[in-house]
C-alpha cells in the first residue's frame, strides 16, 4: 500500500516538476531528460523517504541537485588542464592580434586614430586604456574628474566613429 500512495504522488507532481526542469534547463528536452532522472531517482530511493512529509519538496530537492551535479559534470569536462612541459598551451598567446595580418593592420590603424587626437584627449585616454583609474588620471593630470571621464568618454565615440568599418 505504502508502494501505491508513493507512485500516485509522484504521477501528481510530474506537470509541476516538468515546469520547474524547464526552468532549470530552458530546453524543452533537456527539461524531459531531467525529470526522467528526477522521478528514477525518487524510485530508487524509495525507502528513504519519510511518509507524512512535504513529498513535493522532496522532489523538488532532488531535481535541483541533480540539475546542479550535471552541471558541474559539464563545466569540469569542459576544463582544461595543460599538462604539457612548461605548460606550452597556458603560456601561448591565444588572442594576440597579430595571428593573421589583418589583426595587425586594426592595431596599426587604431594607434593612427588614437594617435591623430589631440593631446588633452590622447593622454587621459592611454592611460585609461593602460590601466589607470579616472581618480588616478584626474590627479596625475591635475584635472577634475569629470573632465578625465568626457575626455574618455569623448575618444571613446570618436574611436568608433572611425573605426566603424573595421569592427
């Protein structure tokens, strides 16, 4: 008898589950796949729920963590370990820019942009892009921090006005 009340509760929370796996997952058949999982699980661990308590917070507990171990599985296949010498892979530049000609060619033709602007506005934005704060910029310039942030602000737009057709 204590077999029949547990399958029947768990047929009655299987539209709520499917909702809350599509929630998880935002696909319909990753949602489908989770909730197969969800209710095997449930029956296979059977016995060890406790009659007379919140059944659907039970399921819902498990579908979370299940959810959230898949996840996981997925994120630590999808690390990678260089175990190279020297770790070769990690110490490569992956994204440098100058792979191909064409990447050169958009470094050289942003320094002759950057470089044509004024000098009150050239300055504050190297070293923004060099790594400096505005608060940092402002006092090693002597100007207010507002006027740094324009003057960035304003190379900014005009960095993408001209450089429009290499983007």
């Amino acid at each position: 008898m204590k077999s029949l009340n547990f399958k029947s509760d768990l047929l009655g929370v299987q539209d709520e589950l499917l909702r809350f796996a599509y929630k998880l997952t935002a696909n319909r058949e990753e949602a489908n796949d989770l909730l197969q999982e969800t209710s095997l699980k449930a029956l296979d661990n059977e016995d060890k729920f406790t009659p007379d308590t919140n059944f659907k917070g039970w399921m819902y507990t498990i579908m979370r963590n299940i959810f959230i171990n898949n996840y996981r599985k997925v994120m630590r296949d999808q690390t990678f370990v260089d175990q190279t010498e020297n770790m070769y892979h990690l110490n490569q530049s992956q994204d440098s820019g100058f792979d191909s000609t064409e990447g050169a060619y958009d470094i050289k033709e942003i320094h002759r942009v950057v470089n044509s602007l004024p000098k009150e506005y050239m300055v504050p934005f190297s070293m923004h892009v060099s790594g400096f704060k505005y608060r940092e910029i402002a006092d090693k310039l002597n100007l207010p921090l507002g006027t740094v942030k324009s003057r960035i602000f304003f190379t900014r737009q005009r960095l993408q006005q001209q450089l429009k057709d290499f983007v």
